[in-house]
C-alpha cells in the first residue's frame, strides 16, 4: 500500500482548466443554431384547409378526373374511377406541389383526398 502511494504521488499530473477556444465556441453556436432550426422545422407545418384546397386544385386538374366529382372526401378509384397508375400519378403530382417527396410505404395508403390532405398537413417538410 505505501509504495502504491509513493508511486501514485510520483505519477499524478497537474490538470489546468483551460478557456473555452474559438472553434469549440463556434461548434456550440452551431449546435444551438442547428437545434433552433429543427424547431423551426417542427413548428411549420401548413394549414389544413390550404392543404384540402391544394389537393382537390390538383386532383381536378388530372386530365382523367371529372372535376365535378371531386370532393373532400373523394377516393381515387371508386369515385373518381382512377387506377393504381393514376393513383401514383396524383401522389407524384402532390409530391411536386408541396416540394417533397412522399415515401412509398406512405403513398401506398393514399387512395383519397383525405388521407392525401391528412399526410400532406402533418408532414413538416411540404411547402
């Protein structure tokens, strides 16, 4: 045990705090900017009802939907008589009028205008 000590007092090394540099001062800027803006992100998400109008200006406007069919709560192939291909050309078309793309495990389950308004409203990346 006491040449444990000895040697122990012999090998310690003084530890002096030092101040903070400018590179880690700027990393923690860039944190806290970082964290800011994915609030940001998290708190954009667009109206509802705009999100509603946008959709049904886009479904009524497919070349093979009659316009005065479409309504909120539409779906693709019973009432608006679209296949699965159109189903996936509206999906694309929304995916360009709100300026991201939609994952296609999610596409997938869109075959209305509702689920379209109600995925489209509760993702922070559409524009």
């Amino acid at each position: 045990m006491a040449a444990r000590n000895a040697l122990l007092k012999h090998l310690r090394v003084n530890v002096q705090a030092r101040k903070a540099t400018p590179f880690a001062f700027s990393l923690n800027n860039l944190f806290r900017r970082h964290l800011s803006s994915q609030e940001e992100v998290r708190g954009s998400f667009l109206d509802k009802s705009e999100v509603a109008d946008r959709v049904i200006t886009v479904v009524k406007n497919f070349q093979k939907v009659d316009p005065s069919k479409v309504t909120p709560n539409a779906n693709f192939q019973s009432d608006l008589g679209l296949d699965s291909l159109d189903t996936v050309e509206i999906v694309m078309a929304l995916e360009e009028e709100f300026g991201f793309e939609i994952p296609d495990n999610e596409a997938d389950k869109i075959n209305n205008i509702s689920l379209a308004v109600d995925f489209i409203a509760s993702h922070p990346q559409a524009k």
